[in-house]
C-alpha cells in the first residue's frame, strides 16, 4: 500500500479513537435519554464496535471495559500500519 494510504487510514483510526474518548467521557456526565442528536450520532458510531467487544469481555463488577479494549485494538492496528 502507498504510504499516504497508511497515513490516512491511521489518521482515521486517531479520530475514531477519539470519538471513543469523546462518547466514553459524555456517558459519564449525561444520562441516555437526553443525548442531543449530535451525541446521539457519535453513540451510532462507536456503539456497534463497542458491542462486539463487550460480548467477547462483559463489563466486570458493573465496570465496562469495552472503550479500554478498543482503544488498545485501535492502537495495535495503527502501530502495525505505521511501521
């Protein structure tokens, strides 16, 4: 593959990284119900990911580790793309 290509690929895994970051931090201060739509879109992006993960690894003692996990997988793949 082009170089570009890698570097834009990784460049969209940063930003879907910090989405991630984003969605994980405004679940913390915002209940579900009163998402404004802005929000609401971020929660159709990262959700079906985040999903997938947590039925490989369930949220322990109420603690979902799902953002960690794709954070660490979205890392692995940018690390493999640009080296």
């Amino acid at each position: 593959m082009s170089g570009t290509l890698l570097q834009v690929l990784a460049a969209m895994l940063r930003l879907y990284s910090l989405m991630l970051v984003l969605y994980a931090l405004l679940s913390w201060v915002m209940h579900e119900e009163h998402y404004p739509p802005a929000v609401r879109w971020l929660q159709s992006m990262v959700e079906p990911v985040l999903t997938k993960i947590r039925r490989v690894i369930p949220p322990i003692a109420g603690i979902d580790l799902s953002v960690i996990a794709a954070l660490l997988i979205i890392e692995m793949i940018r690390s493999l793309l640009l080296y």
